[in-house]
C-alpha cells in the first residue's frame, strides 16, 4: 500500500493514471501530455509500474502502458475507513439490538394479555 500511496502522491503520475483510464497507450504519447522531458516521464512510469499500478507491453517497437486498478484497492479501503466517524458501526449495530430486543419484548406482551 505505501508504494500505491507514494506513486499517486505525484500530480504527473496521476494525470498519467487518468490517461491510461481509457485503454493501453504507447509511452510516446503519454511523454506527449507533459511539458516534461521523456526522460522524466519515463521515471514516472517506472515508479507507477513497481507500485503495480501500470503494466508494460512491448508491441513491435513500441511501448504500451495500461492501468492496473488492483493494487489501489487496499489504500481506497483504508482511506475509506479513516473518512468514516469512528464507533457510528457499533453505534448502529448497538440501536439495532436494541429496536429488535423492544419489538420481541412488545410482541410478547401482546401474546400475554
């Protein structure tokens, strides 16, 4: 996960993530939508494809990078977790037992009288 996190904490990779949404493209272009050299870019694809997060194929003579969502899943559930007000589960699951624990009790009063 701290590898996921440090790749996207980049704002060039994430815009390169957002290319690649659309499909496998060829590393030329992808250099193409930054006002940064190859070389750079290059170092940016490296580190997006030791987090998981792209894969690389060769087709011919060209290089193809696509978008690999799996490895993100665990920081999106983390992340999750942390934006969620800690205890509102146990709270819930507490009014819960509660209501069902008032309607048996109801229920059985209504079955004596």
């Amino acid at each position: 996960m701290d590898l996921v996190a440090a790749a996207v904490a980049d704002p060039v990779r994430r815009s390169i993530l957002t290319l690649l949404r659309s499909g496998p493209v060829p590393a030329g272009e992808i250099a193409g939508h930054f006002p940064i050299s190859r070389p750079a870019v290059s170092r940016h694809l490296r580190v997006l494809r030791e987090s998981g997060l792209v894969r690389d194929t060769l087709v011919g003579r060209q290089r193809l990078y696509e978008l690999d969502t799996a490895p993100i899943a665990p920081l999106v559930e983390w992340l999750t977790q942390l934006g969620r007000p800690d205890g509102w589960e146990h709270r819930l699951d507490a009014l819960a037992t509660e209501v069902h624990r008032t309607r048996r009790e109801s229920s059985l009063r209504e079955r004596s009288a």
